[in-house]
C-alpha cells in the first residue's frame, strides 16, 4: 500500500481493525533523514564511536566504528555469508 495515498483511517479499516499484514511503501520519503543520512555523513558524525554488532553465526559479538562496518557490509564476504 503506498503511504503517499493512505490515510491514518484507511489504514486503520482496512489492515489494522481486521488484523491484514501490509506492505507499505513511500512511508519515508520526506523523512529528513532520507536526504541527509548518506553512509559519509554517519562515518563522520560517530567518528571515534563504536557500535556492537552480532549475527546469528557469530559466536561473539564483535564492536566496529561505522566506517569499518560499512567497508565490511559491502565486502564480498558479507554478500556470500547468508
């Protein structure tokens, strides 16, 4: 269901009320962040921060700073892990 086009009422008829999984698409286009969020604009505002990280597979979890997570999501090994 496209956001853009469905009301707080429609949403309530026609999904919510009767308990209907949805999609919903467009529900953060004008969101702010949408624009100013880009994965440089993160690095730079938690430079030095670092963030926990754990997967199913991993037996511990392991701490990255952003910049490190981001090379790591678009390595090859983190495509082929799943």
């Amino acid at each position: 269901e496209d956001a853009s086009s469905l009301s707080i009422a429609a949403f309530l008829n026609k999904y919510e009320e009767p308990n209907i999984p949805c999609v919903i698409t467009n529900a953060t286009t004008k969101w702010p962040a949408m624009q100013n969020w880009s994965k440089q604009y993160l690095i730079e505002q938690t430079e030095g921060i670092s963030f926990r990280a754990t997967s199913g597979g991993a037996p511990l979890p392991s701490s990255f700073e952003m910049s490190a997570y981001f090379q790591y999501c678009s390595s090859t090994s983190a495509r082929t892990e799943e």
